[in-house]
C-alpha cells in the first residue's frame, strides 16, 4: 500500500522550490502534508463534558476551540494552553447538536441549536473573569420558532449579526440578532416568526424523476466561504441541495406550507439517484475552503466529493434517463451520449509526461492486474489502479495511453467486482463504460459489464452484453457457458414474476383496524440486500409499501449509567416516525411538489418536470456510517487536500481528496468518532464522538505510519480488516447497530393505524 508517492510529493523537494519559485505560498502546503499526517497521533484529550460531545468547531483564528454535549454545556477551550477557559449551562432541556463562534465579535459571542429545537445565543464577555464554571450566564438571545431538533448551524464570514439553523422541521431559518433577542415557542399563533428562508417541509425526494413531497427534516447546511450567496443543505434524503440566497423569496412564516424554492443545482451520486430507500440520508453536508468543490457523507453510505459548477460546465450532470444508458448496451458510441461523463480522451500522449512517469503506470496496472490473477489483495490493486486512473493536473489521470487507460479501467472493475464491497458493482459499471469509451468492442469490458448486471439482478440488460461479448470472442468456451448461465437466472427470475403476479405472496391485509408493529415495518423494508434496491424500479413497486420508516438513533442521553463496556454497543434515544402514502390528511402531504389543501385538483396542476443532478468525483471507502445520525466528512487544510470521517468503529480516517487512497487510520473514541475538524491553520486535528473527552492529534509521532500513533511492523492486514469489518456493518440493517435491549423493547410494542406522530424512548 506504500510502494508509491502521494501527490503532494517530498516535504524536502517541497522545502527546497520554495527558493526557486516565489509564487507559489509553499506554507499552505506544509501545514497539511501527508508525510505530517502520516505522522499524526493523540497529543492531548480535553476533559470537562459530562455527556457525548456531539459538536466541535475552531474560531476563525485558530485560538479557541467550542463544543457542545449531552450535558447541555458549551466549553470553550484554549488551542496554545490546551485548557478549559469557560463551560456555559445552556439552559437547554435537551442535547446540543451544533455550536458556532459568531464571526467579527473579537469570538465574544457563540451560538449553540440542540434537541429541544431552540437556538440560544450568548456572550462570552458577561462571563465571570477568572472562573471556569460560568453557570450564571443568561443567554442574550433565545429562538424557539423550530417545532423539532436543531442539528446544524451556519454562519457567515464577515457578518456578525446573523446566524442560520437547520431543523429536522424541515426548515432553515435565518435569525437576525438586531431584530429580536426572543421569539415565541413553534405555533403560538399569531406572533409567529417571519424568519423561514426555506420551507422544505414538502422537499423529501425518494428520487430524481419523482417530484418532492414529504417533509425533508435537514441534517446540516453550510456556507460558501468563497461565495457568501451559496447554501449547502442537506437531510432524510439522498440529495443535497445547492440554493442561491439572492435568489430566495423573502422570509415568511411557519403559518402556511410553501412549494420548495427552486435551487441552483442537486447533489447527489448516479447510483443513489434512483433508490427511493428511506433509510438513506444525509447526515453531513460541506463546501471545501475554495468553495469549488462540496462533500457528502451518507448514513448507510460512503463519502462522495462533487464539483459546484459556477457556469463553466465542468460539473458532471445528468438526469433521469443517464442511468439506463449507462447500463442499456449500444453498439457504438459517439463520445456524447453522457455528459457527465469525460470528453474525447487524448490519442497520443503529452510531452510534459517523461517515459520514467509512464513506466511507473505500466508497473501499477502490471500489479493490479497480478491481484486479480492472485485472488487476493484486491484493495491494493484497486489503489494502483487508483493511482493511474484518477489524477488530475498532479497525477496522471488522462496524459496516459489510451491504450493503458482501457487496460486499467478493465482491471479496476474486475477488481471492484471481486471485492464486492458496497456499491462497489456501480463503480465497476463506471469503468466499464468508460471502458467503452476507448474500444467499444472490448470483450472485457463487455465480459465485466455484463457481470456487474448480473450482481445487480439485472439479467435481460446483462444477458444483451454477453452476448456481445460471446461475438468479440466466439473461440471463448467459457464465454458460452457465462450466456447460458445468464439465460437461466433470466428465466427464473421471470417465472418468479409471475409468481408474485398470480397471488404467489400472501396480499397485504385490508388497513383498516390491523395494528402495524415496528418489526414488520423495519424488516420489511430492510430485510433485502443491496442488489434487491438495484433491481428495475418496476419491481421494487409491486410490493407497493404504505408506510414507510425513518429511524434516527442519537448518541447516549446524560450520565454514567447510559455507557458500556463494550464499544460496539450504543445507547441513546431512538425517534421513530411512520409516513404513509396516499394519506392526504397528514401534515406532510404535497402532490407535485406543490403544498395545498387535500381537495386540490390535480388536473389544476402542469406535470412534474425532473431535474438534473451533479454526479460524483470521488469516493471514499472503509469507514461506517450507521449508528449515529451526526457524523462528519470535513476538508483538511488550508487547500482541502485530503477528506477525512470519523467512523462507527471508534476510529478516523484520512484519505487523499485527488485519489481517494487512505492515509491515515487512528483509533479515536472507544465508540464512535462523529466530528472531525481541521485546525484553520496548524496540521492539527480535533475529533469527538461518544466519548466524554475531545481529543487533539498532532503530527509528533517517530515514524510515519498508516495506522494510528507511527507504529512499525506489518500494517496492511490489520487495516484491511478494519475496513472489511466496517463494509460488512454498512451492508447490514441497523439491528446490527441499534442496542439489543433496545430492539427487543420495540418489538414488544404494536403501533396502530393513527400512530403517525414522533416520539422518543430512551434507554433507561
């Protein structure tokens, strides 16, 4: 795994060019480089919460750090001391989520939004000088207008009086600190608050061709810093949404339920476009320091980088009907069918790339492909691969043969099909595809395409590429028997269509009068794998689902009685809310992405137009995000060069933004690791979790290392294993994660035809 270089290079070639070349600000560089997080390690754990530390965040200065726990404290810590310097009672009756230092107020005013849906402010200058425990600080503002959880706060750089909040409400609202210090609780009429930015209570997408509907309960936001305009947003769908605030119409009030605002542009991978699961969500959302670039971190799911494009049509877009292209077989491709996908690849190979560069990719696509021929290390010829493919202006991504090019995209994905981690079929798919780009007639591309499909449970689209295949290669005999195989998955599957037609699964009982208990809503609705959610959407509606289930499960409530010995064991609370389909009554309802009254005419209303969506740059994998509903993906440095989450496993990662190749993986919580935050300036990492601590990482370890704390010897088996462990959480249902005891409690528990409100139990 460490046989080649990072991108960023040698930290002494790094430190000698910064003579020659004056231009360029080689600081930036050395801050955040991966020889120093190779080196990264726990310098210091700060001790002061009483509860899970649910949110840490940096002044724009770097000196001060704040946090937020279950113990409805807010800390404020000093980054040179590494000391406690206040810890504010917030007055909340429930656990903070989110905390922020409120820019150009010299980070005398700080921010806090928490599970008891309120936002309060206070000023750290009516602090007693001199003690730690500020217990007597009353907030100078308090804002009670969302009716559910607070879960992320934004600010803006340069303004000092404003501060935005996302709510599982399904709205974003904007608190002006110069209009009021207090605002009434949610729904005291007629005083409510005109402070909604946006109303996205009829914004939940199940997918990109189906209009929204229900109510999208918003996980994070964020702000561009480069362009102040730009709102990031993301929540209980796969789908982040880029909006322009100077596009917005004015502020309103909760009072009356609005169409979603139009937005710039969706955010969302291909492969999760089309899924309509509801348990997939999102539960980070962030621009990178340059604001080109923004990062998604799913639960269920990995993290995905996508380009913002600012009107230079370099984002990759596309919309309902590029997924069946990408898996519909074509005889012959015309380079323009897909426009997310690249432009006409190069025929001939740049001056600027020397023969010693050229031989290096000869002999990574020469490893990758002993892997594959080995059966074994499949992740490491998946980097190799990695490497050739995926640079950009630094790597060499498409300055190689074409020829070279195809040879490794064909490994990758047979690489990609053997490993078999989640999704990792689509991106073989990917490959293939571009694949075909270069040699339409590829037999492997076509060989692996049509294996990929066939994981998918996609037999009559598989069956179309093996049989081209089979004419590529008409000598092949086992190319023959693949055909037949195919043929008969494809006849199975369809007669056990018509099963299902011909009353061959039980009907569903009549609704009226029948109890509905949680466990046959979870395991209805999770019980099948991966490939059964990649199946023709056709197939996924026939089982035609009335309710549908979104589960949250937060970290642990306050005290000492609400933690484990064991790490892999969660306690908390757990919020449970049960939509139905075709209910017009509920308070959720829209039709066409249109809010109204449930004796709305439908033919009064012009037909849903779907949108366009930016598709990913990037993947990255090994992490699980399952257990908790607040896990971050964040930018390390200056430039954001590298991505880093923190994990279900008690551990962090840090992978290379350009390639996706891991750096670094260091144990960081006995539990869970949720926030993970960059230091503005310093190569220095603050994380926090479950834990009751926040722990500060320094580059001070002897010897660079992989793994956590510079430890030398054999590495890669035992960060494979960690990774593997982590996809096969990832594949599972949330009974792997949610605690036993609290599972069993549920099942005890029927919900009936009116249980449609949300409610909370926490584990005593």
């Amino acid at each position: 795994m460490d046989s080649y270089g990072f991108h960023d290079g040698n930290i002494f070639n790094l430190l000698h060019g910064r003579y020659l070349d004056v231009r360029h600000d080689v600081t930036q560089g050395l801050r955040m480089h991966s020889s120093l997080i190779r080196r990264l390690s726990q310098d210091k754990e700060l001790e002061g919460h009483q509860g899970c530390v649910n949110s840490i965040a940096w002044n724009s200065k770097g000196s001060l750090l704040i946090s937020g726990s279950d113990d409805t404290r807010m800390n404020i810590w000093s980054y040179t001391c590494q000391k406690l310097l206040h810890s504010i009672d917030t007055g909340h009756s429930a656990n903070i989520f989110c905390t922020k230092f409120i820019p150009e107020t010299s980070d005398e005013l700080v921010v806090s939004g928490a599970g008891d849906a309120e936002v309060r402010l206070f000023n750290l200058s009516q602090t007693s000088s001199g003690s730690v425990d500020d217990n007597a600080v009353a907030p100078s503002a308090t804002y009670q207008c969302h009716s559910r959880r607070v879960k992320k706060l934004a600010v803006e750089v340069g303004n000092p009086h404003v501060v935005w909040s996302a709510s599982e409400d399904g709205t974003l609202r904007q608190h002006d600190f110069r209009e009021c210090s207090t605002c009434p609780p949610a729904g005291s009429s007629p005083h409510e608050c005109r402070n909604v930015l946006l109303d996205l209570r009829c914004g939940m997408k199940r997918s990109l061709a189906d209009p929204p509907k229900q109510t999208l309960a918003l996980k994070s936001c964020d702000i561009s810093n480069s362009r102040p305009h730009l709102l990031l947003v993301g929540g209980s769908d796969s789908f982040a949404r880029l909006y322009d605030r100077r596009m917005l119409p004015p502020l309103t009030s909760c009072r009356r339920r609005m169409s979603p605002p139009p937005c710039v542009g969706y955010f969302c991978p291909m492969h999760l476009s089309e899924r309509g699961r509801s348990s997939l969500h999102l539960t980070h959302v962030t621009f990178s320091p340059n604001g080109e670039e923004v990062l998604l971190s799913y639960s269920g799911e990995h993290v995905y980088l996508m380009n913002v494009d600012h009107g230079s049509g370099n984002a990759m877009q596309y919309n309902t009907g590029d997924l069946t292209k990408l898996t519909t077989f074509t005889p012959l491709f015309n380079g323009l069918e897909l426009q997310w996908l690249p432009p006409d690849l190069p025929r001939t190979i740049r001056s600027s790339k020397s023969n010693s560069v050229l031989e290096k990719c000869r002999k990574l696509i020469q490893y990758a492909e002993k892997c594959l021929e080995e059966g074994a290390n499949y992740f490491s010829g998946i980097e190799a691969c990695d490497e050739v493919l995926d640079g950009d202006g630094r790597g060499h991504g498409h300055d190689i043969d074409p020829m070279l090019r195809h040879e490794g995209l064909c490994i990758r994905a047979a690489l990609l099909l053997k490993r078999k981690w989640k999704n990792d079929v689509h991106m073989a798919i990917r490959d293939c595809y571009s694949a075909r780009r270069i040699n339409s007639s590829s037999f492997r591309a076509l060989y692996y395409m049509s294996e990929a499909l066939s994981q998918l449970g996609k037999y009559k689209e598989a069956l179309e590429f093996a049989l081209a295949a089979q004419c590529s290669a008409p000598s092949n005999t086992e190319m023959s028997e693949w055909v037949e195989n195919i043929k008969k998955n494809l006849a199975s599957a369809e007669a056990e269509k018509i099963n299902k037609t011909n009353d061959g699964v039980p009907r569903p009982e009549p609704r009226s009068g029948r109890a509905l208990s949680l466990s046959d809503i979870l395991y209805r609705s999770e019980a099948n794998s991966d490939a059964s959610q990649d199946a023709p959407r056709s197939e996924r509606e026939d089982s035609d689902y009335d309710e549908e289930l979104e589960l949250d499960f937060e970290t642990s409530v306050p005290g000492d009685e609400a933690r484990d010995i064991h790490s892999n064991i969660l306690h908390g609370s757990l919020n449970l809310r049960i939509h139905r389909r075709g209910d017009s009554t509920r308070e959720t309802s829209c039709t066409n992405g249109s809010c109204g009254s449930p004796s709305s005419s439908q033919s009064d209303r012009t037909p849903y137009q779907p949108e366009v969506a930016f598709d990913m740059k990037q993947r990255y994998v090994g992490h699980c995000n399952v257990g908790t509903d607040i896990k971050q993906a964040s930018f390390l440095g200056q430039r954001g060069d590298y991505v880093a989450s923190g994990s279900d496993d008690g551990r962090w990662f840090i992978w290379e933004k350009q390639t996706g190749r891991l750096i670094k993986m260091l144990l960081g919580d006995e539990a869970v690791v949720n926030c993970v935050q960059s230091h503005p300036f310093d190569c220095v990492v603050a994380t926090s979790g479950i834990d009751y601590t926040i722990k500060i990482w320094t580059p001070k370890a002897p010897v660079p290392s992989i793994v956590a704390g510079g430890a030398a010897g054999p590495e890669t088996s035992n960060v494979l294993e960690a990774m593997e462990s982590n996809q096969r959480r990832l594949c599972h249902n949330r009974e792997a994660i949610l605690p036993f005891e609290l599972l069993e409690r549920f099942r005890m528990h029927d919900f009936s035809e009116g249980s449609l409100h949300p409610f909370e139990c926490a584990q005593s």
